[in-house]
C-alpha cells in the first residue's frame, strides 16, 4: 500500500537552513558537474540563435505592415462619410 500525503505524519521539524559557506561550496560543486560548450559550439549556438531571431524578426515585421495596410485600406474605404 502507497502512503499519500493525507496519510504521512505532520512533519514538526522545521527543515535546516543552508548557511552561506556551505551554500557557496554546493554551488561550486554543482558547476564543477557542468558540460561546459566548446568555442565551436558556442559559435555555431550563438549563429543559429541570431539566424532564428532575424526570422522570427522580419516574420512579425511583415505581419506588422500588412495589418497596418490592411487597417489603413479598410478605413480608407470605409471610414469616410458618404456625401
């Protein structure tokens, strides 16, 4: 049988704070364990995040001018008042 958390004991203890020696010893252990990138990596990473952002830029800049005509031509056309 599973215990849920209804089921488990209140737990009275309050958890343990870390103190900041501590805390900065864990920090540089855990970026010890990091897979840092090669230059060439970062490189190629840094190309494809410009190219996909350039994209994604002139996408909703074309988007942006033909709503803008499109709101501009449908004012022009019915936006005026008929003599």
């Amino acid at each position: 049988m599973t215990q849920t958390d209804a089921d488990a004991k209140p737990n009275n203890e309050r958890p343990r704070r870390t103190g900041p020696v501590t805390f900065t010893k864990q920090v540089v252990g855990e970026l010890r364990k990091v897979r840092w990138p090669t230059r060439r990596e970062l490189v190629t990473y840094t190309i494809v995040v410009l190219v996909f952002v350039v994209i994604v830029l002139a996408y909703v800049s074309l988007l942006d001018f033909a709503f803008g005509e499109a709101i501009t031509w449908l004012y022009g056309t019915f936006g005026t008042p008929s003599a």
